[in-house]
C-alpha cells in the first residue's frame, strides 16, 4: 500500500468534499480516500501497481477541482 497527499483546489462545502472522495473511490485500487475541506487536501491509501499518483489526479480534475 501506499499513501499520497495531494492540495485540492476549488473545494468550497462539503458537497465538493463528497464529488473528491467519490472520485477518488472509483480509481481502482483505491482503498481509502480522506479528503479535507479545511487543509484543501486528499490523503488517498492505494495499492501500488493498480493505481498511480496521476491516476488520483486525473480523477479529481476529472470531478472538476485543480490539484496543485
């Protein structure tokens, strides 16, 4: 497992607080996805071979939000 921490952009309620996690729970291998609408962050725990640092990414700009 592997852990990554990534800034999210354009967060701004917890409604946008759901749309990143449920992003980011839909890349397979992810087993885990805190994201905090106060540190502007995703701390993601994913399995590494199934999923990449720019497979989070992509699915939170994919959900509409910027990463940093």
């Amino acid at each position: 497992m592997a852990v990554a921490t990534i800034e999210v952009q354009g967060m701004t309620c917890q409604g946008c607080v759901k749309s990143v996690t449920k992003a980011l729970q839909a890349v397979d291998g992810v087993t885990s996805a805190d994201v905090s609408l106060e540190k502007n962050q995703a701390t993601v725990t994913y399995e590494e071979g199934k999923a990449t640092v720019s497979d989070l990414k992509l699915a939170i700009e994919d959900a509409g939000y910027d990463v940093a």
